[in-house]
C-alpha cells in the first residue's frame, strides 16, 4: 500500500480531513490495547512531515523552502512547526504590506499561427475596409467643398444684389 493510498484511506475510514488531527487519531488508536495494527510514531511523524512537504503547493515555495530543514527532522514538535509556519506567514505578510500589496503576474504573450491564405483573406478585407473609409471621407470632401462654394456663390450674388438696389434709381409710387 502506497503513502497516498494509505493516507486516504485513514482519511476516509476516519472522517478525518485536518492533518494534525489524523496524525493524533492514528497515534491514539495504535497506542489502544486491542489495536489490529499499531504504527510506530516514528513512521507516523515522518508521514506527516512528508504530507505537509508535498501539500504545499508552488504558491507556497517559498514558506517550503523555509520549512523544509524543520520538515527534514522527524523530531520536531508540532509546536515548533507550527511557530515556524506563523513566523514565515508573519515575514510574507510583512513584506506584502511594505510592498504596498503588489502581485505580480506574469506576462502573457500570444502569437497567431496561420496559413498565407487565411491571412491573405484577412489582409484584403482589412484593406478593402481602409478603401471603403477613406473613399467615403473623400467623397464627403469633395461634397463640402461644392456646399461651401455654392454658398460662397450665394452670398456674392446677394451683395452684388444689395449694391445694384442701393445704387439705381429708387422707384416711385404714385
């Protein structure tokens, strides 16, 4: 039986999901008078450490590294490990806040692969899109520019107008 199977299987057959509680469970029950199987504690502390080592996931590498000569002693106490581990979440937590919480992310770069035909199609359209803006632009161009002569026309003819009536002779009424 593996280490993984065992572990889930005590797990399961315990109901038993906080780690430091199963290592108890599993030292109480082997220590009973009429137990079928007793572990040796010395196995159960190194289970343990093993257990703890390798449930650390890569987020936690390097509160890992902190511990791994605690995890590397079979002697240690629970107290001791747990003093370490609120002593590195302490450290971690202060260097996050003078660091003003910031995470940092990885870059994320993405690349398109394509065939020349798709990217051909793609590059035509584009273009043909570019041809379409820019002959509406100048078509609304050329459009502006007859209004604003036609206009200039306009208000050439009124002055010419208005001086033709302010210089002839006034009509008169009978």
């Amino acid at each position: 039986m593996t280490l993984t199977e065992l572990k889930s299987f005590i797990q399961s057959h315990l109901s038993e999901r906080n780690t430091i509680g199963l290592k108890q469970i599993v030292l109480f029950a082997s220590r009973r008078a009429n137990a079928d199987i007793e572990y040796d504690p010395r196995n159960v502390q190194t289970v343990f450490l093993r257990t703890i080592h390798q449930g650390l996931s890569p987020k936690y590498s390097e509160m890992r590294t902190e511990l791994k000569p605690l995890l590397a002693d079979p002697s240690v106490s629970d107290e001791m490990l747990l003093k370490q581990v609120i002593k590195v979440i302490r450290e971690e937590n202060e260097r996050q806040r003078r660091l003003g919480h910031t995470t940092h992310q990885k870059g994320t770069a993405v690349r398109s692969a394509q065939d020349d035909v798709t990217q051909d199609r793609e590059q035509t359209t584009t273009d043909s899109k570019t041809n379409g803006k820019t002959k509406m632009i100048q078509d609304l161009t050329t459009q502006v520019e007859t209004l604003t002569s036609f206009v200039e026309s306009l208000a050439r003819s009124r002055s010419t107008e208005s001086s033709i009536h302010s210089t002839g002779p006034k009509p008169r009424f009978r």
